[in-house]
C-alpha cells in the first residue's frame, strides 16, 4: 500500500486523473479557513505547528491537483507506481522529433502570433496526452501511463518556455517603446 498522503482524499474526491479543476477551489477555500495558523494563534505550539503543518499540506494538494501533470504524478504514486525523475525518459523517436520540431520554431518564433500558435498546439498536445494517461491509469497498463506522463512533462515545460519566451518579447518591447519615448 502507498505511503503517499492521498491528496483526493483530503479534497473529498475519487482518485482519478478527470477533475473539474475550478470544484477545487471551494473546497480549498474552506479547507484554508478550518487549519488556517491564525485560527490557532492562542493554542499550544504544538497545536500550532501541526496547523501550519496542515496548512501546507491543503496548499500543496491544491497545487498537485490543480496541474494536470502533477496530478498524474500523484496518481501513479498513489498506486504505488511513483515516477522517477532521474530516469524519466522518453523513448519514443516520433515523439522526441516532434519535440524537436517545436523547440526550433520556438527559437525562431519572433512574434506574438506565431508564440501563441505554439502554445496552442502544446496544450492541445498535453491535453491529449491527459487522456490518453487517463485510458492507461484506468486500465492499470502502468508503463504506458508513466511514459504519457513523461511525454507529458515534456510538454508542460515546453508551455513554460513558451511563457519565458513571450516574456522576454514584451520585456524587448517595453524597452523600446521607452527608449522611444525618450527621444
């Protein structure tokens, strides 16, 4: 059996990958308010700090099951088939040429058009990805399951170079526009 904490259940959910993201946040909301510290401010401190322990504990099972890739992480290790970082790699060629593929247009992408596109095409990817790790985890075919999950890591970061990339293109504008302005 898994000694990892049960973060679905903490939320009063059934472990599966499918969630209404958005349910969360009542739920969250009134988790926060019942182990929020300040409510054990005139406790023992060991009642305080097992609030504070609480507390953090409502915080990152929020933050696991709202990201679709920790999530599925989570999953895998509730049934005692964890992830490992160090070796999460992926094997499949057609995959990592894709990758390949992206991570060139990213670099050469100089506009806010063709960075969108990128997004969109990711999280249309990651999405996909979401299900078919969805199908696997239900059928308890693991490997397949955890090498969706890697797949989809890929992805998830791939998104987040995206953001950095778009980032720095509204940096190099502001700066324009200011060093315009100023002459």
């Amino acid at each position: 059996m898994s000694t990892t904490p049960d973060y679905f259940q903490l939320f009063d959910l059934t472990p599966a990958f499918e969630l209404d993201a958005e349910a969360l946040l009542p739920r969250y909301r009134e988790l926060q308010k019942q182990f929020h510290p300040d409510r054990f401010a005139d406790q023992p401190a060991d009642v305080q700090r097992v609030a504070v322990q609480k507390a953090a504990d409502i915080n990152t099972a929020f933050s696991t099951l709202q990201d679709p890739v920790l999530r599925a992480r989570h999953l895998l290790a509730l049934a005692d088939r964890p992830l490992n970082i160090e070796s999460a790699t992926v094997s499949d060629a057609d995959f990592l040429m894709a990758q390949m593929e992206l991570r060139e247009q990213l670099e050469e992408a100089d506009d806010f058009e063709l960075l969108t596109e990128l997004r969109e095409e990711a999280e249309d990817w990651l999405a996909s990805l979401g299900r078919e790790f969805a199908i696997d985890y239900r059928e308890q075919e693991w490997a397949e399951a955890a090498d969706s999950v890697r797949k989809m890591q890929f992805m998830s970061r791939f998104i987040d170079e995206v953001s950095d990339k778009e980032a720095r293109l509204e940096d190099a504008e502001y700066e324009n526009d200011d060093f315009e302005d100023d002459e």
